[in-house]
C-alpha cells in the first residue's frame, strides 16, 4: 500500500496507474512523487476470543517513514457476553483435550502388553483368544503363538494367565492416568497448556 501524503488516502499500486493513465512507471513499480511507500508492521498481541485488530491511519516515525498502524479493538460491549465467550471457548478447548487424551488411552489399550520380554496382541480377538485360554486351566495346548514382532511364543496355562493379568493391569493403569489427565485439563485455565503426551505406561514400539 502507498499513502497520498498530501490527502492521506491509500492507495494500491493499480490504483495510482488508474490515477494516473498517461505515465510511465518503471519496472519495479516505483510511486510518483506525492505517494509514499506504507511500511508493514505486525499486528498486536490480542484475545482474537473477545477481540479484532483492526487498521487505522498510518504514521509518520522519526526515521521519515510511513508505517502502518493497529487498534484491538473488543468484539463485545456487554461484559457478559464476553464472559459467556470465553467460557464456551474453554469448554471447548477443554472437550477437545479430552477427546484427545480418551482416543490415546484406547489405542494404547489395543497395543499390546509386554509378558516374558514378548509383546503380545490385546486387541479384542486377541483378549478374547487368551481368556479362551484361561478358562482351558491345565487343557491349553502348547503352540506357537505369533506375537506383535512376528516372533513367537509357547501358549501355556501360566502364560494364559500372566497374559490375563497384565491385560487387566494395563487397562486399569490406561484409566487410571486417562482419568488423571482430564482432571487437570478439566481444572486448567489453559487447557492447551496441559501435556498429554508423557507418562502413559508403555505398549508395543515403545509408546
């Protein structure tokens, strides 16, 4: 943008060629005499929740420039309409922290369990294959059992039955730090502040 610095309008470079049809401008486009360059200048640091930037009238700085100027500016004039936004936009943050953390918790949980240094398959066939197992007591025949790096494994009564039991913990430890997460998000200011990436027990490819 170029101001006309003796109206102070503003103006676009094909606007000041439709101003001025009969001139030759070079290449690049340099402003005639009478407009001046606007230099850039960022926004301000606003709540774009309760409130917008918008342009005002560019100024003159002490280096002789012109440069473009802002204004926030507050979307709402009733303090409770801005109250009720912020609000809903922090349950809303909040909602999504959660569904976030629920949807790491369940794929966590389909994710394996680690049992006699073999990560074994707790998807729902898988559990329901192994409690199958369990319930076989002393009968579980012995094979080979494919575990999730493609090694494999002797199925046995005791291994039926570790396999069941850590299963069991593991869902109850997912839970358990699931339920912990969303306490905190549920009690944060800002949510998107509350990391939600660490110290979830570990499951099959270290995560």
């Amino acid at each position: 943008m170029y101001i006309n610095t003796q109206t102070l309008t503003q103006h676009t470079e094909s606007e000041i060629r439709a101003l001025n049809p009969n001139t030759s401008f070079p290449v690049p486009f340099v402003a005639p005499e009478g407009y001046a360059y606007i230099f850039p200048a960022p926004q301000p640091v606003h709540n774009p929740v309760t409130q917008f930037v918008q342009q005002t009238a560019p100024e003159l700085t002490v280096l002789d420039k012109w440069e473009q100027r802002w204004e926030v500016v507050s979307i709402y004039t009733n303090q409770q309409d801005e109250d009720d936004a912020v609000a809903a936009h922090l349950a809303t943050l909040r909602a999504s922290k959660v569904t976030a953390i629920k949807a790491e918790r369940d794929r966590r949980k389909f994710n394996g369990v680690l049992v006699s240094t073999k990560w074994i398959h707790t998807d729902t066939y898988s559990r329901t294959q192994w409690m199958g197992m369990v319930m076989m007591g002393a009968s579980v025949p012995a094979i080979e059992w494919t575990t999730m790096d493609n090694t494999s494994i002797t199925t046995s009564q005791a291994l039926a039955g570790a396999v069941f039991q850590a299963t069991a913990t593991l869902d109850a430890t997912l839970f358990a730090y699931a339920k912990s997460l969303i306490d905190a998000v549920n009690a944060s200011s800002d949510p998107t502040s509350v990391d939600i990436t660490t110290g979830w027990p570990a499951t099959f490819e270290g995560a």
